[in-house]
C-alpha cells in the first residue's frame, strides 16, 4: 500500500539558515509527489510537485526539492529561512488511476530570529 | 481570485446534533475532496467526488457520515449524529482530474462537539 513518511515532527532553525524536510515514500511505480505547507488556521496551499523528468524541482517561495528514486525520497530544501517559513509542511504522494492524495503526518517548522 | 469556499468556519455543537458543512469548490473544477485533520490521526481522505459522483468514501464511517453533491458548485458534508470524536477541521478542496494536478484546499471548518 501507498505510504508517506516524515521523519521529523518538529524542526527548529535560525532565520536565514537552511533547511532541509525529510519525505520518504512507498510506492510501486513512479509516483506524483507533492508538498504542501499549511499557515496556522487555513488551508493547504502547493510549494511544489514531481511528476516525471528532471529530478530537482522547483517551487514557490523559494523552494526546491528533490526526487531520488534509489532513496524512495523526496526532500524539501530551501537555502535560507526566512520568519515567514513558520509553518507546517506536508508532503503527499498522488495515486494514479485516482485523483487521491496520501499525506504524511506533517513537519512543524518553527523559526527563531 | 478563485478559491475554494467553505462554511461555516467555526462550528460548536453538542453531542447527537446534526452537523452539516459546505463547500463551494473553484468553478470548472471536477473534483471535490472531503478531508478530516486531527492531531492523532493527521490528514485523512474521507470521501472525493468526480463530476458530482462520489468515487470513493471508504475513509467515511458511514453509519453517522454522508456526503453529497447537490450540484456543481455544491458539496456537503453532513454527521449525524454527531459524536465528541468527530471534533477535528474538515477540509474541502477541490482540482481537475488526474493524479498530477493540484488540489486547491479551503480555509477548514473547525467542529468542537460538546
């Protein structure tokens, strides 16, 4: 069955450090990977999204991440942390043939000045 | 700017009340997803319509829960009874079909069951 692990609860940076948010999957063919990031009290809203070709994928608000297959992740990066990252970060793999996503349990973000 | 819509934003019911929740997903959108987010249990897919017929609520409990789509610019979620255990955010959202596209979600409604 479809899966979708964070290792990481909670993580903890300095403002204008880099980041890293762990994603590992499972999946019997190549999936559709997703993150999403949540604001406390709204929705989801999508960073960024891997279906097929370059491995290294760009999003929104400075965002990137990156598909290894080998390694069944898909790990969110960001090169500086700015206040406004605060958040919580989910990452979701889509099943094909459905419109279905599975999410993870979600990372907690918290920025520190 | 296109979003999804959801009412009420905040809801407090007592225990063995009806409970009913709206959604109003982007117009030209197809599918419309119910989901339930918990501190236990995260995000879970409860129910997902594709051109207002429902495909899947196998995450549902089905004795108390049921969701429809009335029309294209409609869905509802709707308990009853409703439980303390039902306390949680319900998310709509809502997407075009096909496994790649993104799901637009809405701001949640909040249910404390008392």
């Amino acid at each position: 069955a479809q899966s979708v692990t964070q290792p990481d609860i909670h993580i903890t940076v300095s403002e204008g450090a880099s980041l890293e948010l762990r994603c590992n999957y499972s999946y019997g063919a190549t999936p559709y990977l997703f993150w999403y990031v949540q604001s406390p009290g709204q929705g989801l809203q999508l960073l960024l999204k891997y279906f097929s070709g370059d491995t290294l994928v760009q999003g929104i608000k400075g965002f990137e991440a990156e598909f290894k297959r080998s390694q069944s992740s898909f790990n969110l990066r960001k090169p500086s942390v700015h206040w406004s990252d605060a958040a919580e970060y989910f990452c979701a793999v889509g099943v094909k043939g459905t419109d279905k996503l599975i999410f993870g349990t979600g990372t907690r973000l918290q920025v520190f000045p | 700017d296109a979003r999804v819509t959801q009412t009420p934003r905040h809801k407090v019911t007592e225990m063995g009340q009806e409970v009913t929740m709206r959604c109003q997903p982007i117009l030209g959108h197809n599918t419309v997803f119910w989901y339930r987010q918990t501190m236990m249990q995260g995000l879970e897919l409860l129910a997902y319509f594709r051109n207002r017929a429902p495909l899947d609520d196998s995450g549902m409990p089905k004795d108390r829960f049921s969701a429809e789509m009335p029309d294209a610019t409609l869905a509802t979620l709707k308990i009853q009874p409703s439980e303390p255990r039902d306390s949680a955010v319900y998310f709509c959202a809502s997407g075009l079909e096909g496994g790649n596209t993104e799901a637009f979600f809405g701001q949640g409604t909040r249910l404390t069951v008392v």
